[in-house]
C-alpha cells in the first residue's frame, strides 16, 4: 500500500468532526487519545500526531423521535370547557373520582396513546386513547380510594412518556 493510499484509507475511517478538530490543532498542542502516539500507531503508514480511527460503537445513536410532546398535565375533581378545575396533586378522603388532563403536541396525528393508572404498584386501568390534531386536550377519569397514585403516558408500545403523581389522603 501506497503511503498516499494509507493516509487516504486513514481519512475515509475517521468521522468528519475529528477530521477538522486534527486540521485545527497547532503543533504546540499536546496530543490526546484521539491522536497517534509519536512512536507506533499500529496502522501502517500512519503520520505522528495523525487521527486515530474510532470504533463506530463510540457514536452515539440519535434518540428516536417521539411522535408527540407532553405541554402540559394536571389532577382535578372536575374538567369543565376542556380545562381542570382547581388542579391538585392532593385530594380528600372523600373524593370519589379524579381526572388526569394533559394537553399534548403532536407532531403528526394519528397518534395512539395511553393513560395507565397505578394505585401503588398495582396497575388497575389502561386507557387507549387517539391523538387526532396538532394540539390536543385529553383526559380520562378514575374512581379512587385513599393512597398513593401515579398516571403513566405511554406511546402505542408502552414506552413511557411522561407520569404523573397525586395522592388520596386517609
């Protein structure tokens, strides 16, 4: 192999961001674990101080995008004109039901969600609802008793989204 097709094999297996910061550095930088050792690189025909190629399992993956963001969430006794009535996240013993209302963004309708309800540890509903518009207000309702509770939001899969957390006091 050529010294000039080594060199261009070694650029070719760098990223490109390495690539400019190793054109960038000054010769009175010190070198780093990106950079070649002066003595042996282990790749043939490499320069001193040239990129050292990374194993692509060093990148990092772009997180998947969600198909909808969670702009708002709150607990209430009652929802009237698609908003929570005095919103809370501690009710009386006496309440006999409690709405989860969430206002979503989605990024592209249809979209399936869900509301999971847990009292405690123990799941006691799973809500399947459909995101139809850009910007929707959703809510489902859950008769409670006292403890602690928690509302999960989940995609169509189950990954969760968000959660929500209120309690029912004795």
């Amino acid at each position: 192999m050529t010294r000039r097709a080594a060199i261009l094999s070694i650029l070719l297996s760098v990223p490109l961001a390495s690539r400019v910061a190793a054109e960038n550095a000054t010769d009175a930088k010190p070198a780093d674990s990106k950079t070649a050792p002066a003595a042996s690189s282990g790749q043939a025909g490499a320069a001193p101080g040239a990129p050292v190629a990374e194993p692509a399992a060093v990148e990092k993956a772009k997180p998947p995008e969600l198909p909808f963001e969670v702009d708002k969430l709150a607990f209430a006794t009652e929802v009237s004109s698609m908003t929570p009535v005095a919103p809370t996240d501690a009710f009386d013993s006496g309440t006999r039901s409690v709405f989860f209302w969430n206002r979503l963004l989605v990024k592209h309708p249809p979209v399936q969600v869900r509301h999971v309800w847990y009292h405690g540890d123990e799941k006691v509903a799973d809500y399947p609802l459909t995101l139809r518009y850009n910007r929707t207000r959703i809510w489902t309702s859950k008769r409670v008793k006292p403890g602690q509770w928690r509302v999960d939001i989940t995609d169509g899969q189950g990954n969760p989204i968000a959660t929500g957390s209120f309690i029912v006091r004795q």
